[in-house]
C-alpha cells in the first residue's frame, strides 16, 4: 500500500483538474472532480474510452467526486491514473 500512497500523493498534487479534502492516506482516494456538478458521465467516459473504472461520488452523496481504489498491484494503478490523467485532460 506504502507504494500506492506515493503514487496517489503525486497524482493528486499534479492533477488541477482534482480537488482533495485532505491528505491521501488510506487505500482510498475521493477527489472531487473541479466543474462538474456530477461526475457519472465522466465515469461513464473514462471506463468506456480509457478501460479505467472508478466509482462516481454520487454512490457517497458527493456526485462531483471519484472514488480511486490505491489496492492491488502499483503498476495497474499506475497506468490507470495515467489514463485518468488523459481524461480529466479532454474535460471542456
């Protein structure tokens, strides 16, 4: 996990498209997604053009938010949030 939480922490300063409560520190990331008011055609988007799946917020009472997994293996994570990078990249 120790590995996963760089990778996040990086990720997260990086990406202004994102806006985070609070420090990554769990096995979980649940960023809000700046100028949308609900992210499930981004979610919808991201795992249909970008083979990423996330879970929109609205699951959470938050629809502008993501939820990221950090579990698993960090070279899958690391290419998903590549990915996720080259979407939040395409938003208007």
């Amino acid at each position: 996990v120790s590995a996963n939480l760089e990778l996040a922490r990086g990720f997260a300063l990086a990406e202004t498209r994102l806006a985070l409560g609070g420090p990554v520190g769990a096995t979980v990331m649940f960023p809000q997604v700046r100028g949308l008011t609900s992210a499930d055609a981004f979610v919808d988007d991201l795992a249909a053009r970008h083979g990423v799946a996330v879970v929109p917020g609205r699951f959470f009472d938050a629809p502008s938010h993501i939820r990221i997994s950090l579990a698993g293996a960090p070279a899958p994570l690391a290419e998903g949030l590549r990915r996720l990078s080259i979407a939040l990249r395409d938003l208007p």
